[in-house]
C-alpha cells in the first residue's frame, strides 16, 4: 500500500505526499498561520523545526517543557499570549493536545506515527499533522500531510509544487541504496563498522555538540527575506538536503515497501517498550503509555555520552537528541522559556533507544544510573 493511502487510512483524512516532514510543516505552518502571529513550540525538537518556523516568519514562543514526557508543559505555557502551537509528539509520546484546543494547531507527528490519544490517532487533532517517512517505516525520507478539508489539500498541493526542486535519478538511486544499507546494517548486527564506516567517508553532517552550526548573521539576513523558505535551505535541509526534491518512482516504491512493514513490526515494537518501560530510568510518562508503539523510549540517566558510546560497542546507534533546547542555542531568534530548568536538563540526559532493538540494548541499559 502507498504511503498517502496508509495515513489516510490511518487518520480518515486528506492527505498530501512530500519529499520530507520538514516541508509538510513549513506548508502548514504558512497555509493557517500569518507572519507574524507568535506560535507556541517545545525547546526540544530538531534543528530543522525552529529554522522552518522562521522561514514562515513565526516568533518561536518556547514552552516550559514537561519533564514527565519531555514535551510542552501544557498547564504551564501562557496560552493567552500565543496564536498557535506546534506540538512535537517527541519520541511518540503524545503531546497534551486537547489542551490547545481554540488556538491553531499543527501537529509534528513525525515520532508519533503509530501513537494515538484516547483511541484517536495523533496527527488528527490539529488543522494539519505531519509525518514523517523515515522514522518508523525508516524510508531514508519522505513525508505525509494529513488535512480535513480537500480544498486545504488543493491549496497545499499547490504550494508545495511552486516549492519542489526537480529530482535526479542517480541521486534518488543513491539515497535508496543508502537507506536499505543502513537497514541491512541494523539487521546483521554491523552498526559498529558502519558508523565508523561514515565517519571515515565523512558522511556524517557536520554538527556543534548536538546541534548544527547556528551562522547568526547569516540568519539575520535569510530573517529579511521571510516568509520564503529557499534562503533558509542551509538550515532547514539539516541533514537532509533534498528535502525539497520532487521523488520518483523509485523512491516511491521504496516508501510503500517501508510503510507496508510498520503494522508488521507492531508487535515487536510494543514488546520492546514494555520492556524498556521497566528500567529505573524510563522517563516517567513511559510507564502510561506501554501499548504505544514508540519511535523511541526516552530513558533520563546520569551518564548520558558513556552510555552512547556502551550502546554502539552493542550495536545499537543512538539519534534524535536535541540539545541544548532551542533557546539556549539560538537565544536572539527565539522567546525564551519562563522556566528553562527542566528544558536544559532533560536535553543533557535523554537516551532515546529503539524499542525494536531492546534486547540487544538492555545489557548496557541495566547498569545506568537514573538522571
Ligand atoms: C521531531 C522531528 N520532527 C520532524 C523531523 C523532520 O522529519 P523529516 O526528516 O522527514 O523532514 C524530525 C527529523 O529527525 C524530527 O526528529
């Protein structure tokens, strides 16, 4: 089944096939929201998140964070002063959503594919939720928008076309090949030698600690230009650079071979969460949502670097960590958290681990010390 029918099936709604996430967002953020309006976000996501909101000439309000689920801290947050929130879903944990209801709400359902809130699936509450390609069906890339109304499709249909660069066959090619490496990689048991493999070849972005290099007055010029998202590209195309590239067949194919093993991998998945859920230093809101099939279970431990490098002699890779939170790592663009105390410390001690590769994890997991 195609990437588009499975979400649509999934959510009951309209949706819209993108080359990545990011761009679904950017779309929707400037389809409902207007330059200008101030917009309420977690400081913990991805580099990409905050430069995208930029680009749709947003002010980044940044939330008390949650320290039960690490993402926004929804009876702390000034709701007053914000016209719409993006939520974050971070690792799959459900964001409070309903709690947001009145303002507009686009919801980054890129972690949460598989999580639902109360029986409804996340990605269905907010005027537009985001998925993304390559977290569960981990299809190297690939996005999905998932809207209400069809003439919002149309109209966003219509944005992202004026938006998409052309693709090149070789470089599709060579992103598809890539992918199913790293899957293999996973598989067989050989994440130690590939990794060391793209560090060799310097296939890694390049990155200041966890983040990438912020480039200040570079911003500050790309500000001026607003809300057009081509001048923000080296910033929003992180790691990903043909985040705006028209994909192909090839691609496409690969996408729904991808989307077609997630139901398949459920049970594997929801296995591995409930055991993680068991360690000490589980993160608190882990332990209520055990029949989630999460993209990540975020564990908060003392030793967070050790652990990284004790879970790669395992074989096991750790992403998706995001620190330091947004407004310490880009202060001047950005509206400060009223209590940025919990943000910074779950930023310095989140271990996010592939519930699908629990047990090869938990030999280095059960000697960690809770954060
Ligand atoms: C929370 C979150 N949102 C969005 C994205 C962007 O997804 P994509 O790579 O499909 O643009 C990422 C990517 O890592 C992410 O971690």
């Amino acid at each position: 089944m195609n990437a588009v029918r499975a979400i649509a099936e999934r959510t009951g709604r309209h949706c819209l096939l993108l080359p990545s996430n990011r761009l679904g967002l950017y779309l929707a953020l400037r389809h409902w929201c207007t330059p200008g309006q101030r917009l309420l976000m977690s400081p913990i996501s991805a580099d990409e998140i905050l430069f995208l909101v930029l680009a749709a000439g947003l002010r980044p309000v940044i939330a008390p964070l949650s320290r039960r689920d690490g993402n926004i801290d929804a009876a702390r947050a000034d709701l007053g002063a914000v016209d719409a929130v993006l939520t974050t879903n971070l690792y799959g944990l459900p964001d409070d959503v309903t709690a947001f209801t009145g303002k507009i709400v686009i919801e980054d359902v890129a972690h949460a594919m598989e999580t639902s809130l109360g029986g409804r699936p996340l990605g269905t509450f907010g005027q537009a939720g985001v998925f993304s390609l390559s977290k569960h069906p981990g299809a190297g890339s690939g996005g999905v928008l998932a809207v209400d109304d069809p003439a919002d499709l149309h109209a966003l249909e219509r944005a992202r076309d004026l938006l998409l660069e052309p693709g090149v066959l070789r470089n599709e090619l060579i992103a598809v090949a890539s992918s199913m490496a790293r899957q293999a990689a996973l598989r067989l048991d050989l994440v130690r030698p590939a990794l060391r493999l793209m560090r060799a070849l310097g296939m890694q972005e390049e990155r200041e600690g966890y983040r990438i290099a912020l480039r200040g007055p570079d911003l500050d010029l790309a500000l001026k230009q607003a809300p057009e998202l081509p001048p923000f590209d080296p910033w929003v195309q992180a790691d990903l650079h043909d985040y705006r590239t028209r994909r192909g067949p090839l691609a496409r194919w690969y996408q729904s071979r991808r989307v077609a093993k997630v139901p398949r991998e459920r049970a594997r998945r929801v296995a591995g969460v409930r055991r993680l859920a068991e360690l000490p230093c589980a993160a608190p809101a882990v332990r209520e949502q055990v029949e989630q099939p999460l993209f990540r279970v975020p564990l908060l431990v003392r030793e967070r670097d050790q652990a990284i490098a004790e879970l790669e002699r395992n074989g096991v890779a750790t992403g998706y960590l995001y620190d330091p939170p947004y407004d310490e790592y880009a202060p001047g663009f950005t509206e400060p958290s009223p209590e940025p105390e919990a943000a910074r410390w779950w930023a310095r001690h989140v271990l996010p681990v592939d519930p699908l590769y629990a047990a090869r994890a938990l030999p280095a997991l059960e000697r960690l010390t809770p954060a």
